[in-house]
C-alpha cells in the first residue's frame, strides 16, 4: 500500500509569488509541488510554462509533480523535463497506447515518471489500463480542468474505487493521485475509496495558515488510512 502524501497546487496561491507558494509546501512538510500546466486550449485557462518550473525549481529539491493539461505534450514532454520536472503526468484524453508509449520512452530516457490523468467524466481507458505497470500515478480530477477553487466532486468517488481495484488486481505500484478540490472535510472519503497522493490547492493555500493546512490535511488521510 503506498503511502500519503500531500502535493500542494501552486496554482492556488499568488502567481506573482510563486516563490512563497514554494516556501510554504517546504515548511509544512509537503511530498511534492503540484505544478498545473493549462495551455488555454484542452481547459479554459493559460497558467505557465517551462520557464517559471525550472525558475522555482531552483529553490527546493522537493519532487516536481508536473500536470499538462495541454493539447499537445509531445511538442513540450522535452522541455518540462529540462526545466526540472520528476513526474510529467499526461491526459489520457488526447492520447492512446501508442501516442502514451512515445511520452514514456521520452521520459523514461531522462530517469523520471510519468503519470496519466482522465476528467471527471472520462473512465481509464483499456489502453491505459494495459500501461499501468509504466504509469507512477493515476491522477483523477475530481473538478473540471481549469481553475482552482473548485468543489470536489464527490459522484467521482466510485471511480476512484475502481482504480484502486483496478491497481490491487494488477499488482501494480500506482499511486492514485486525487487533483481537485481536496479539503479536511472530504480527505476521509477520498482516502477510503484509494486515494493517496493529495492534491490540495484551496486546501492549502487557501487557508488562514496554510503551512499548517498541510498537516491537517496529512493528519486527517492518516486516520482514514488507519480507519478511525
């Protein structure tokens, strides 16, 4: 069973201070940094690109969870590596096998990871399914690609419930990362039907102390983890 971990979403906080955003995962002990790519055109929104990683990764060696919610990641799979990224996670939605294969080897020849994320209303395609054992993390969106801020949305639970079935009975070692309105109130559930990397945005940076937030949210998973 893999463990929690916590992965704060940049995309919450300042834009025009992303280097405290940075400051505050590192002091309340997050995992890693989630790093929200919009390319204005797969989602409504334009955030940033390789530039501002590799600025930011200049200031922590905390692991780099990069997701391109973009049409096209072959054009940038290279430059999101060279800028720093550990963990280039790809939508299965503008992929198949053979377009997945291609990400991977890229990745795959530069020592990182590579994950694979579907919308709220998108199932694991089959493809994907018979990839799992190349993919570190299954990221589901539990809001719509775009903007943070956004309430989770609890009808995605049962497939998250699937992917952890999914992972268990294939024998694999994916993480089941949950990117989406992650909150105190709804972490238990989310821990309980698989998930266990966390992606908070509001949820952390949102907060009144958000270095603090990061352990609430860390302690909370940990009790449903533990079942209390």
């Amino acid at each position: 069973m893999n463990g929690i971990r916590i992965a704060p979403s940049i995309l919450a906080w300042d834009l025009g201070d992303l280097e405290r955003a940075v400051e505050i995962s590192v002091s309340g002990g997050a995992d890693q940094i989630h790093l929200d790519v919009i390319d204005g055109h797969f989602a409504p929104n334009i955030t940033f690109g390789p530039g501002t990683v590799k600025a930011l990764r200049r200031r922590t060696d905390l692991k780099f969870d990069t997701h391109l919610m973009i049409d096209n990641p072959g054009a940038y799979v290279g430059k999101f590596l060279d800028a720093g990224s550990d963990l280039l996670t790809f939508h299965a939605e503008v992929l198949d096998g053979p377009g997945f294969d291609e990400l991977y080897r890229a990745v795959k020849a530069k020592g990182k990871e590579a994950g694979l994320a579907v919308k709220p209303e998108t199932e694991v395609p089959r493809w994907a399914v018979d990839r799992l054992d190349k993919v570190s993390a299954l990221v589901v969106m539990t809001v719509s690609p775009g903007f943070s801020g956004q309430t989770m949305d609890m009808s995605v639970m049962p497939k998250i419930q699937r992917a952890k079935e999914m992972i268990s009975d294939g024998g694999f070692g994916t993480d089941i990362e949950i990117d989406g309105g992650v909150e105190p109130e709804n972490v238990r559930e989310v821990v309980r039907r698989g998930g266990n990397v966390l992606v908070a945005g509001a949820g952390v940076y949102g907060k009144d102390d958000p270095v603090s937030a990061i352990s609430v949210l860390r302690n909370k998973a940990e009790e449903a983890r533990r079942g209390q």
